[in-house]
C-alpha cells in the first residue's frame, strides 16, 4: 500500500475506537464525528464516558464491533499505553492501534518488551491541548492547524502508517513524521521544560500574600497557565522523558545562575552589571521570536501597527473591511479598551511585507495609526 514515492497512500477511516474519553480522546472523537467517521468510546470511568457520550463525541463501544475498527485510539495516560495497548490487540479490535501520549520513546519501549504486535502499532502525539482534563473541557477544533507528530518504528507496517495519517488529517491536523527518539528531544525543550518552569513559579506563589497576588497582570498568567495541568498525568510525562529534560533543566539552572549573578551585582551597587543583564533579555527576546504564533509561522517576519478608532458600532468592522478590500491580509488582532474613553485601539499583526500598504490604507481612510 504505497505510492510511487514510497509514500504509503491514502486510507479511509470509517469506524475508530477512542479509548478514554478525556479532554484528547473526547475531542478526538467529536472532531471525528464532524468529519463524517463513526466513533465508539470507552473509558474505565463510567461517569467520564457518559459525559462523552452526552456531548455526542460517539456511543459505548459494544463488543460485538471487535475487529471492526479501522483504528483504536489509546487516548489514555502514557504509563497505560503499552498494557492496555497489548490487551486490545489480543482481543484483536482493531486493524490499526496507536496512541496519542505526551512521550514517545518509554511506551514504545515498554510495548516491545511485553510483546505487543509492532506492526499495527505506531505512536502518534497531537501537539495540541490545554491545561484543563475530562471530556468537560473537550473541543472539536483542538487539532485543527496544529502539528500531529506519528513515530513509526521499522517494523510498522504501511496501513498502520496510513491510517494514523488519516486519523490526524481527519481531525485537522498536519501529520509530522519522526522518531520516538526525536520527538522526546524536542518536547522536553518546548514542553515539557516549560511545564516543570511554570509550575515551579507558580510554587513561589503558594505562600504570598493575597494583596501582592491580587496586583497580578496577564504576564503572570501567561507563564503560569500551563502549571494548572493534571499533576498525575504531568509527573508520567516528566518522568518518561527524564534524561532529556535534565539537559534542558541543567542549561536553564545555568542561566537562572547568571541572571541571579548580575541582580546579585546591581544589588551591591555594580551598574556595569547592568549591560549584562540586557543582554540576557535581549536573548530572550530572540528567543521568543522563535515561538510559533500561529499554525506553525514564527513571530519573526511580523509587523504590528496600532490604530486608534471610536468606540462605535461597525468601527472595527469597517477598519478590517478597509484592510480586505486592499487585499491585506491581517494575522492577528487585538482590542485595547479603556473604560470609559471613547476610543479604543487596535493592534494588527501583519507580515512585515504588507507593513507599509496597511499604512497607507489606514492613513488614506482617515484612521490615526502608531508603527
Ligand atoms: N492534556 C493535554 O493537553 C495533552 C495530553 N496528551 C496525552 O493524551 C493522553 C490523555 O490525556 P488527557 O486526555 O489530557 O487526560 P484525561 O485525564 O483528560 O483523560 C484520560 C482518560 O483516560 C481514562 N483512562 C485511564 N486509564 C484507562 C484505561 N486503562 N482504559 C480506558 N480508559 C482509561 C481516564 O479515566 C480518563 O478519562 C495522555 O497520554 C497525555 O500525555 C497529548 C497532548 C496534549
Ligand atoms: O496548553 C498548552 O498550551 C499546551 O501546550 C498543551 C499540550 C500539553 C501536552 C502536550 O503533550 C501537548 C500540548
């Protein structure tokens, strides 16, 4: 089953078994759903698959189905997948199997050992989520536009392959292939390093007094959000993906050192330290230059202009209106409000290549704008 390139082709799903009907297993299915796939759903906990079920992400798997679906789906914690992965092949449910754990290599590892068939396995890990759990907070679109990364070992066989493919391109999103090997280097330095980060500083806080809490502004949130995630579940993801997170971890206690070497320093009085820890942030922001703001684009490359505009009915719909019709295309917008003034602003993020028409558009329309 593969094409001319040596690309394996195209599959149809038509029946997929989700089991554990969480926040993923539950989006999956209702993203599933939307496209026109039949789903049935299992959790060992009864209440979480009848909210799934109540939410219309499918209906209870009936054994009878056994061996009629296309791909089962392990939506469940990383440190379960490989059991439960053998279990449901020896019941033979399924064509296909994968999973959609946080960490690739350690359940690999512990399947193979335990003598799971590995050539109807192959890993998958949507690089999508929240830090919310339990089908509650389940939402179809969660997939859409982001990367689904699929590890297929040499012994994975090409319908296996092609339907993980599929699984990923019906709910939305791209298919990335690596190794198991790859995928934990790179998420333990931009996920799972920052997981153990925010959690840590949102430790700090545990202790402060709410008055100083109480001042708190969006950066706070911003660094701390993710912390709030399942400390069950984030405590498998860390402790499977250990020996690359310590690299991480041992660079970043390096620069925490530095920073803290320089305040140590203006603190006594050293202003030369000061050009020091500029060039630290000026660091930072390069790096964070590097995050990708939306489907995959970096921020680098963008430009963002602020346009003043009465806090009117149809204001803000004129302005993107204007911006349409100039063939601009804007990638991201925010609203500032202040209560009580009847203006409000707008920041538009564009490429930086249509910076200046998106100038001229909102000046020649008579909106007063700041680069
Ligand atoms: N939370 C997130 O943002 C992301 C999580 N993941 C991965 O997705 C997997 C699931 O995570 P969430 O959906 O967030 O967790 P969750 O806690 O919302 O859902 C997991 C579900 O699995 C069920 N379950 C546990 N063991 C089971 C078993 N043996 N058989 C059937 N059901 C079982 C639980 O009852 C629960 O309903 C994890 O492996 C995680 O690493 C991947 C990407 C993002
Ligand atoms: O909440 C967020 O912003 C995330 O980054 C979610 C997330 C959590 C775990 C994963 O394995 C993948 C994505």
């Amino acid at each position: 089953m593969a094409d001319s390139n040596g690309n394996p082709s195209e599959l149809t799903l038509r029946r997929v078994l989700v089991i554990g009907t969480g926040l993923m297993g539950t989006s999956l299915a209702l993203a599933l759903r939307e496209a026109g796939i039949e789903t049935r759903l299992h959790d060992i906990a009864v209440g979480r698959l009848a909210l799934a079920v109540e939410r219309g992400a499918g209906v209870p798997h009936d054994e009878d189905l056994d061996g009629g679906y296309d791909i089962a789906v392990l939506a469940i914690p990383p440190d379960a997948v490989a059991g439960e992965l053998l279990r449901y092949q020896r019941l033979g449910v399924a064509r296909s199997f994968t999973d959609v754990a946080s960490v690739k290599s350690k359940p690999l590892a512990e399947a193979e050992k335990i003598g799971a068939d590995m050539t109807t396995f192959v890993g998958g890990h949507p690089i999508a989520g929240r830090e919310r759990s339990g089908p509650a907070a389940a939402h179809p679109d969660l997939f859409v536009g982001r990367p689904w990364v699929i590890t297929p070992t040499p012994a994975a066989g090409e319908e296996a392959i092609a339907a993980v493919r599929a699984l990923a391109v019906a709910a939305g999103a791209t298919p990335v292939v690596m190794t198991a090997e790859e995928h934990d280097a790179a998420l333990a330095l931009v996920s799972h390093l920052p997981h153990l980060l925010a959690s840590v500083l949102a430790a700090q806080l545990v202790d402060a007094p709410r008055d100083f809490t109480a001042l708190a502004g969006t950066g706070l949130q911003d660094v701390t959000r993710i912390a709030a995630g399942d400390p069950q579940l984030w405590t498998e993801i860390l402790a499977a993906n250990a020996d690359h997170l310590l690299g991480y971890l041992e660079r970043f206690q390096q620069r925490l050192q530095d920073a803290a070497a320089y305040v140590a320093r203006i603190a006594r009085g050293d202003a030369a330290a000061t050009t020091a820890l500029t060039e630290l942030l000026r660091t930072g922001v390069q790096g964070r230059l590097r995050v990708p703001v939306k489907r995959g684009e970096p921020a680098a490359g963008f430009a963002t202009v602020a346009v003043t505009i009465r806090d009117a009915p149809g204001e803000l719909a004129a302005l993107l209106r204007a911006l349409a019709e100039a063939g601009i295309n804007v990638e991201d917008v925010r609203v500032e409000h202040e209560p009580g003034r009847p203006v409000g602003v707008v920041e538009l993020d564009v490429r930086e290549d249509k910076a200046q028409a998106l100038i001229r558009c909102v000046r020649d329309a008579g909106w007063q704008l700041y680069v």
